[in-house]
C-alpha cells in the first residue's frame, strides 16, 4: 500500500510514541507496516483491546508471515501469569449482587432490599478498584462515582459498610475462598509489576484503557507505541481513561479516513467542535478520503438498548417480508440486564407471576414500583431500560422476542443479515456501507441544557459527544441522521441524509425520554385537525417525493420517522407506500 506522510512520519519514529488517530484512518495497516520493517530478531507485542480485536489482528500479522509479533490483550496476559499459574478457579460472568449478599452474609439495615442494594454497591467499588492504578481500595472515593441522588445518598448512609464489605470481598477472592473475576485477576496481575520481555510493544485503542491497564504497559522497557483517537472514548463509565492524555510520549498523527466521505468527515469534525461549549478548544484535523459505493450492509446505530430495541421492534413488524437480521453483540446482550434479569422476569413480576421469575433479585421483589425503586437506590440504568420496555409493550414482550430470535443469525451467517443492529458501544471498530441513527443521541441543544445544570459533569457529557462521533464514523457510503443531531451549516449531500424531526421532540427534556413515551398516536382524522400537525398531510405526492420515500423506506427507516419526515401521517404513508410498491 502507499502510505501518507503522516504513516511515514510514524514509521520512521525510534520513540516512544502516542498516535492520535481519527476513525477510519487505517490504524492496524500502520501498525503493520511499522512491525514488518522492524528487525525481524526483535519480539513485538500487539496489545489488542478485546478478544475479536485480537482474531483480527492476528490473522493481519499472520497473512504478512510477521511470525515474531505476539498478539495477546492485557485480559490474556494476566490470565496465564494469574490464573493458570496458580490455579485460581474463575468467575467467568462475574458475580450477582444476591450472590455477594450470600456470600458477605450482608443483612438487611431496615431499609427494603437494603442488603442487595449494599451488594451492588460493592460489586461496582470492587471493579472501580480492579480496574484503577491504586494499591489500596481506601485511596479511591467511590461516592465520587455515583451520579444519581438516591443512589449517592444510600451510599452516603451507607459508605462505612460498603466499603467493609468490598475489601472483605476482594480478599476472598485473593485467598482462593472464592473463585475470582476477569477484573481481580487483571487487578492482580497490575499489581505484581510483571515485566513484558519484548522490543517493541504496541498498545490499541488507547483511548479506552483501563488505568490498570495503562500502568502495566507504562513500566515496560520496550519501544512503546500507543495508539487510539482521543475523541472515541465512550467507556468512561467502566472506568476506563483516556491513556492518549495519560502520557507524555511524542504525539504523532493520523488525521486521513479512508473510511467515509469528506462530507460525513466535515459533519463529525462539527459534531467535535461542540466541546467548546465544555470550555474545551479541540485541536482537530479529520478529511475525508473514502470513495466507496456499495450499499449491502446496512445497520441501525442507537445510543441505548432501550432505543435500538424499540427500533428494532418497529422495523420487524413493519418489514413482514424480512428474513433475517443481526445483533451486534447478540440478541440475548439486548434483552438481559448487567445483572443477569431477563425481559421475561420484568413481565412476570408485572403480571404478578413471581412463581415464573428466575431472577434472584426480582423473585425478591414485591411489585414493579419495589424493583423501580431498588433501581433508583443501585443506579442499575440497564435495568431500568427494561422495565420501560415491558411498561410500553407489556404481554406482547414474548411474541417480539420470538420473531426477533426467528429472524436473528449467527456470525458466521452475519452477511445474509438485511439490517444489524447495535448500539454504539457494541459497533465499535465496525463499519458498514449505509447507517441510519436512532433518535437517543445527545444533540448540541440538548447539550447546552445539560451544561447549564447544577450538576453537570463535563467528562459525562464530553463523552457524549464522542457516541454521536464514533456513531457518524460508522458509515462507508450513506448516514441517515435526524436533523437535531445536525450541527448549524451542515445539509444533505448524496451521502448525508438529513431526517426531518418534529419541534415537539426538538424541546424534549431529553431524546431518551422521547423513546420511554414512544411514538407519536395519531388519533385525529378530521383533515383540519391532521394538518395542524402534518401539514403536507393529504397533499399531491411528487416523483421526486415518491422517489426520496421509497429510497429511505428501502434503507428501513420506520413510517412513523418518514410521516414525521415528510410531514404527513403514518397512514398516509402506509398508503402512498402500498401504491407504490405493494407494502
């Protein structure tokens, strides 16, 4: 291949050396590149942020016959050294808050639930600790963590005993009493100060490493080079950091994305320049160089289960004619909370059918107001999407889940797939040739909203920003964005399709709150009445209208999203469809 001046620049680097690069950029093709001029005596290691991260590289490395890089993630490292080494039996899904309960023997202070809800509590301050650089659990403020103000005034009450607790925990699992955690043995492995016998490391996806982490690859001896986009950090909430900011190496950089357009290259530089409204002045360089054509794959990209769910829900009763679909991260990560409660166990526990619910934590629970407020107290958001989604569809839940597992294919089958879906942190160093967003973004007037409140955190809010960028940087050909996530001077082009918005949604508190309502009912049929609302309603279609609906409807997009569009009803959508093509 022929390389830039910037991969050049890299290549010919001696340093240690941090390399900014933005999506698309062709970031393991540099890395590469710089592996297959290094002396072939010399032991590289590739430090890969996750396991598919890993399958791939490997296979890169394998077919340039690079036989002396090693490909391992820091997870795989601490593994051998950990629990291979000294037998530790392995947690592998980690630990239930009603599991740690038993195994604290954590009783109930009086408040309903309060001995689960302590539990959560130390499952997340013994991760904050796992995954951070600190030596001792009391050097971490885990009250500075929580955001939600049920939740942080629990953990005010209750700071003594959790805290006890989570030492108490973490030491079980150190002896070997019980069986230790993907992040214990990370954690372990961290504070052993191991020493990675190899010339050149090279460390990925920087922007999303854990401190732990950082400060195993920052005490090697080796040639180290760091790679990430600072703009791409989205795991702040697993306590991930930005490493890019973390060091003080020679900073270098890829600013060309083979990926997309330069137009979907000026919309996410825009997008970007929004943190200056968190004080920040972004120092940003991002073209676009990407010439593709193609339009087979096509996914739908939200910012939360709850979104890409309802989404999801929508386009297959819509698309009766769709065959198969697929889940990035698989179907069940959608339909299961962070603490193994299932969708079904939500249902049954509405219905009053506690006899049915296999969840430990909701089997305890009374009714779905009990379990809405052990949410409030545990700050459990994965949860609480569930509940609102059997709120909206109640008993319809186990008919949706039965189509969508119909239609749903495994990876190996994952290009027969019509539409993928993901949310944004599961699509994360994908791409695909056409993109349409959900509505459940941060847009830059609901931004300024959430900067004015009292308690307004900018690295939350920073990342918000950069789900919407990695969101944008998906698409290879065709983005389909609402016009609220739009910034001011951008229009549509042949690659950037703008979907028109209504105003109500536009002054929602939130976009996520737009999704927890739903959709909008259409229940006036009067032509006055309509027309206040749609005012193109019942109004001559054009060729270039009924060109532009059937093109966005053939790319998936809802007919409540195109009536919203095009100013007109759902049924007169439907029907203008149906004319056209036999919807």
């Amino acid at each position: 291949m022929k390389l830039t001046s910037e991969q050049e620049a890299i290549l010919a680097t001696e340093q240690d050396v941090k390399i900014n690069a933005v999506a698309g950029s062709g970031k393991t093709s540099t890395i590469v590149a710089y592996a297959k001029q290094c002396d072939p005596s010399k032991k590289l290691l590739y430090l890969a942020f996750n396991k598919s991260v890993r399958i791939e590289a490997t296979q890169k490395f394998t077919e340039e016959n690079l036989s002396n890089v090693m490909v391992e993630t820091a997870h795989s490292l601490a593994y051998k050294n950990v629990v291979r080494k000294h037998g530790y039996a392995l947690q592998a899904n980690g630990y239930k808050s009603h599991e740690i309960a038993k195994i604290l023997s954590i009783k109930s202070a009086g408040k309903k639930h309060s001995e689960l809800v302590v539990a959560n509590h130390v499952a997340k301050y013994a991760a904050l600790f796992c995954n951070s650089a600190a030596l001792k659990v009391g050097e971490l403020n885990y009250l500075e963590t929580i955001t939600n103000e049920e939740s942080q005034e629990f953990v005010h009450t209750h700071h003594q005993q959790i805290y006890v607790q989570t030492r108490t925990f973490l030491a079980k699992m150190n002896s070997g009493e019980i069986p230790i955690t993907h992040d214990f043995y990370l954690k372990k492995y961290q504070l052993s100060k191991p020493k990675l016998f190899y010339d050149y490391i090279f460390f990925d996806e920087g922007q999303d490493a854990s401190p732990a982490m950082l400060d195993i690859f920052k005490r090697q001896t080796a040639t180290k080079i760091l790679v990430g986009d600072t703009h791409q950090q989205i795991y702040g909430w697993r306590n991930a950091v930005n490493s890019l900011e973390k060091t003080n190496f020679k900073e270098l950089r890829l600013s060309a994305s083979f990926r997309f357009s330069p137009q979907i290259a000026t919309l996410a530089h825009k997008i970007l320049l929004w943190k200056k409204h968190l004080g920040q002045d972004p120092d940003i360089k991002l073209f676009g160089r990407g010439k593709h054509t193609e339009n087979k794959v096509k996914a739908t990209i939200a910012r939360t289960n709850l979104g890409l769910l309802l989404r999801a829900i929508e386009f297959i009763k819509e698309n009766k004619r769709v065959k198969h679909i697929y889940f990035e991260g698989n179907l069940s990560s959608y339909t299961y909370a962070d603490d193994g409660a299932s969708l079904y166990d939500v249902l049954n526990l509405k219905n009053g059918k506690k006899r049915l619910v296999r969840d430990a934590i909701i089997k305890q629970m009374s009714s779905l107001e009990d379990l809405e407020e052990y949410i409030k107290q545990t700050d459990d958001v994965q949860l609480g999407l569930m509940v609102e989604i059997v709120k909206e569809y109640g008993n319809e839940i186990p008919k949706i889940l039965q189509d969508l597992k119909s239609k749903h294919v495994e990876n190996e089958e994952k290009n027969k797939a019509e539409m993928i879906f993901s949310t944004v942190h599961r699509c994360k160093g994908m791409e695909y040739d056409s993109v349409q967003l959900v509505n459940d973004f941060v847009g830059e007037e609901r931004l300024k909203v959430l900067i004015e409140k009292d308690d307004a955190d900018p690295s939350r809010l920073n990342e918000e920003i950069n789900l919407l960028y990695v969101a944008v940087t998906r698409t290879r050909n065709h983005l389909y964005i609402p016009d609220n996530l739009v910034p001011d001077g951008i229009g549509p082009t042949p690659s950037l399709h703008i979907i028109k918005t209504v105003a109500k949604e536009k002054d929602s508190k939130s976009e996520t709150d737009r999704a927890l309502k739903l959709y909008l009912k259409e229940k006036s049929y009067a032509v006055e009445k309509v027309r206040e609302t749609h005012k193109k309603a019942y109004q001559k279609w054009t060729p270039e209208l009924d060109e532009e609906l059937l093109a966005m409807y053939d790319e998936g997009i809802p007919s409540r999203v195109l009536a919203i569009h095009f100013n007109r009803t759902t049924g007169g959508i439907r029907s203008r469809l149906k004319k056209l093509n036999g919807w």
